[in-house]
C-alpha cells in the first residue's frame, strides 16, 4: 500500500492526499510536478527511474488506511540532479 507521502521532498510543497500535483517513481519518491517535471526533467534524481502522477486514495479509504504524517524534506543538489536528468531523459524508462 502507497504511503501517500504529504509532501515534496525537494521543494516541501504540500501534497495531500487529494492533491493533483504529486508525483511518485517506484519506489515512491514523492515530488510535486514543477519538480518531477521541470527541474528533473522526468528522472528520479535518487534512482533514475520515471515519475507517475501519484493516485489519491478514495475518500471512504482515508479513515481505514490514512496517507502518511510522515514528511521526508531531502533537497536535492541541483548540479548532480542536472547531470543524471541529462544522462537519462532522453532513454524511455523501461530502458533505463
């Protein structure tokens, strides 16, 4: 089951559970779109993998299975984030 983090681990946006802006890899780094898409350019700058927009847990799941409290805030460091987007965005993610 998805954490459902709550927010961008680079730019600590807020990311509710209802938010469209979330976006995960596979292993659910969790970012907002403006970074997912514009400043990593679709590579996750910690595994190299592509980003989905994140599913929002349905409202009558929300009390059962709550998204997390949980924050991870870990910035990046733009100048290596850049030269892993370079190397890998223009490679589809299955041939990463």
């Amino acid at each position: 089951m998805l954490e459902i983090r709550p927010n961008c681990e680079h730019c600590n946006k807020e990311l509710p559970n209802a938010s469209t802006e979330a976006m995960i890899c596979s292993f659910e780094c969790t970012y907002c779109q403006k970074c997912a898409l514009e400043i990593f350019e679709n590579v996750c700058p910690s595994c190299a993998g592509n980003f989905v927009a994140r599913p929002i847990r349905p409202e009558k799941m929300i009390e059962k299975y709550p998204a997390s409290s949980k924050q991870v805030f870990k910035p990046k460091d733009l100048e290596k984030a850049k030269i892993n987007s370079t190397k890998f965005k223009n490679i589809p993610p299955e041939e990463r």
